[in-house]
C-alpha cells in the first residue's frame, strides 16, 4: 500500500486469504506470487496453520521430487487449497490453460496444464485467480466451452474407451 491506495495484487490477496479459512493446507505453484503471499500471511494469523507447500521455495517446500509428489499428496486428499491462472477464464468456471487460436498454429500459447486436470478434481479448494478482467482473459461462457470442445479429438480405441 502506497499513499494509502491499495494496489490489485493486495486486494486479489486478500481476497483469497478469506477464501482459505479452515484450510489444513496449501499448496501454492511455481508462478503463483499472490496465492503465495495469502497462503503464507495465513499461515501466520493462524499460528503455524495452514500448512503451506510453495512449489519455487526451497524454504516453503517440504517436496523432494517436485510435481509428482503434489500429485499424490492431492490423491490422497492431504492438500485442502490449490490455485490455478489460465488464460482465460470464463463465468463458469472453464479455464484454457493451452493456447488461443487454432491449437496446431496458435495466436497465444500458455505454459500448459501440467496435471492440473488432475489437481482440479482431487483438491477440495480449486481457486481461479487472474489478475487481469478483461474480454481477452474472461471470454463469454459459451465461446470458450466452444472453443474447448472444438480443440478436443475423439478417442480412436474403440467404443469400450471411456470418454468424458
């Protein structure tokens, strides 16, 4: 806070700290500066509590092998918050974390997924962040479930495959 104005980032940071009450832990990614800084102020009002993983910390991270061992701390429902940012992010809550554009030649391409599929279904607290509002990163609900399906390929295993 500069001159008594409270910047974006503070007030995004904020926000989620309210959003991890009663959390027993947090996980927070690599590129995640304000999830962090939530995370790390709520383990502070908390007394030690959360617990809090930040995947770029050597001090905040008790992983050894990175992203796999997030993923099965997850699995066996061990991490109560995680945070996502995608590209674009719509009203319902459908993220595109790979790229705009036609998937082969894209306009804009992200760093990717990486597991986060995975995560937004075994993490109890799946929290969307963006720091920007803006057409670009909040497309109509529609357009981007279109654009989703559009961008997936059917399965070429047979009808026994099962699809979702």
């Amino acid at each position: 806070m500069v001159d008594g104005t409270i910047r974006d980032e503070e007030q995004l940071a904020s926000v989620i700290l309210g959003l991890l009450s009663g959390a027993r832990h947090v996980a927070v990614g690599a590129s995640s500066p304000i999830p962090a800084t939530a995370a790390l102020l709520a383990r502070h009002l908390g007394s030690g509590r959360p617990f809090v993983s930040l995947l770029s910390s050597e001090r905040h991270n008790f992983f050894t092998d990175g992203g796999r061992e997030l993923f099965d701390c997850g699995g066996q429902g061990r991490i109560d918050a995680f945070f996502l940012s995608g590209g674009q992010i719509d009203g319902g809550a459908n993220i595109n974390l790979v790229a705009v554009g036609d998937y082969a030649k894209p306009k804009v391409r992200f760093p990717g997924s990486f597991g986060s599929a995975y995560l937004y279904y075994v993490v109890p607290r799946v929290i969307l962040f963006r720091l920007e509002h803006s057409r670009r990163t909040r497309p109509h609900h529609q357009s981007l479930r279109l654009h989703l399906r559009s961008a997936a390929r059917p399965l070429s295993s047979g009808q026994s495959a099962f699809r979702t």
